[in-house]
C-alpha cells in the first residue's frame, strides 16, 4: 500500500484584458508573454508524455477570463503576430551577439530554435487554439482542468451573498461553453476562504476546491494530517490546502526558483537593455521601451 499521494495542481489565470480600439496594447503582452513560456509549452509537454505512454495525471486550473482570452480570434491574430515579431528580433540579435556578445550567441540560437518551433505549433498543430488543445487532453485522461472565480473576485471581500455566488454560477457555466461538462473542482481566486463559500460550491455542484494552507489548518476540529491530506466540510465539498514550502519553491526569490543564479532575470530583457535605434523597429507605434521576451 502506498504510503500516500502527491498531488500537482497548477493555477493558470491573467486578467482579462483586449483592446479593439487600439491596434496594439501593452497589457496585452501579459497574455503573449504567457502563451509563448507556459502555455504552449505545457501543452506541448502533456501531449509528447501521453503520446510516449506517459500517464501525467495532474490537474491544471484554467480561468475563465483565460478561457475567454485563448479563444478569442482577435487575440489569436495579435498573437500571431507578436511571435513573427519575437522570431524576426531573435534572428538579429543571433548575428548581433555572434559579432559583439559571443557570450549570449548560444542564448539567442535557442530563442530562433524554440520560437520557431511554438509559430509551428501555434499555427499547424493547435490551430491557435489552446483551449481546445487543453480540452483534448482532459478527454484523453492526461488531464483534469478545474475553474476559478467568473473573474478571479476575492470571495471574502466580495460584500453580497449574490455576488459570491454569480462568481461561482458564472464560472461553471463558462467551464461548460468551453469543456463541454460540469466541473468537479474551484480553485478560490487567491485560495481565500471564508465559511459558508463551500455552501455555494456545493449548489453549484462542485465536489471540491483548492485553499490556503490557513483555511485548514485553523479549522475546527483541527485537522489531523495538516497539508498533507483534504478534508470534507460538513455538506461533504472536500478542500485541498496549498503546501507551504511547496509553493515558496515557486514563488520566494530568497528560498526558491526565481532567485536560483542559474535562472534567467525575468526583469533583464533587451527591450531596456539595447539601444532604442536597434530594437525600435520592435516596439510598440508609441516607440517606448517595454519587455521584448528576450532575457539573457
């Protein structure tokens, strides 16, 4: 008998944003950005392990505004774009860093190599849809997707029963346009928990939600396994408790990943590092500096 399970849940949200008035719009590379280093990848990741007969199991939240995002042609089109924009600077900046960098050519190579490769999947495989690819997969068993707040709302500040539950109502029924079937789980926007929110869960027919590490711990009776193991509200709705140290891997500059010296600086980029004259051609119509995608 194994001595007990380990549960990977990934959390995957941005906030909605698109701007037809516009024809380009910074906050928008929030969602091209994120395409282009973990959405694609992922996709591509879960299908290459089930294709080699890999079983994966794991649960990935995806938010409705994400949904509605990743769906969206205009968006797809403007994405589309980005990447050819993102490829044609790669390029430039192989010969650049061949003449005067040699010390950052093998990073510029892999930036031609892998965006080369997620223009092809974007547009031959995935049809430029990802929520259609991540819906293949949980019909394939490889994952189970759950949802999150209709708009990411932090459910304890949100001041009327009513509005609780639109959030909750809203979510599911987004889930099901883009599922085809209920959900079973909710990720809490931001794991906030108060009582009752289980109640509304449960009307809603979801079986279960993902918590902070507070919102079990500090339950009455106290649970016996901590973390380490759900527990069932009295209406039978289970909660899984964020680990702690789990996610200060992911997230703590001073402990985890992102302060690691061998990861890239997210907040070095060559759209502020290189002179304007050079990646002007690049940027926005308003000709300011912004984040290109291309970190050494």
């Amino acid at each position: 008998m194994p001595n007990g399970y380990f549960s990977l849940i990934l959390h995957a949200h941005l906030p909605f944003v698109r701007h037809p008035e516009y024809p380009e719009f910074l906050e928008e590379d929030w969602l091209y950005e994120a395409i282009t280093e973990v959405y694609l990848p992922l996709v591509f990741i879960f299908q290459n392990l089930h294709e080699s007969g890999i079983k994966s199991r794991l649960a990935i939240n995806v938010s409705p505004p994400l949904c509605e995002m990743l769906s969206d042609k205009l968006l797809e089109t403007r994405y589309t774009l980005h990447l050819e924009n993102l490829i044609e600077l790669a390029q430039k900046e192989v010969e650049r860093t061949g003449e005067s960098e040699p010390q950052f050519s093998d990073a510029a190579r892999m930036y031609v190599k892998n965006l080369t490769a997620s223009l092809r999947l974007w547009n031959d495989k995935y049809n430029r849809n990802l929520v259609n690819a991540f819906r293949q997969l949980q019909e394939e068993g490889v994952l189970e997707i759950i949802t999150c707040g209709a708009t990411h709302g932090f459910l304890p500040l949100i001041s009327t029963t009513e509005a609780k539950r639109a959030q909750v109502e809203i979510a599911v029924a987004n889930y099901k346009k883009h599922f085809g079937k209920s959900p079973r789980g909710i990720w809490l926007p931001e794991c906030a928990y108060e009582p009752g929110i289980e109640n509304l869960l449960k009307d809603a027919g979801i079986e279960y939600f993902i918590g902070d590490s507070h919102a079990l711990l500090y339950g009455e009776p106290r649970p016996r396994f901590g973390v380490h193991a759900p527990v069932r509200c009295p209406n039978g709705v289970a909660v899984f408790a964020r680990d702690v140290e789990t996610s200060q891997q992911v997230w703590s500059a001073e402990v985890g990943y992102p302060g690691n010296v061998v990861y890239r600086e997210f907040y070095r980029d060559v759209g502020w590092d290189l002179p304007l004259d050079y990646i002007k051609p690049f940027l926005h119509a308003n000709g300011e500096r912004r984040n290109l995608g291309l970190k050494y």
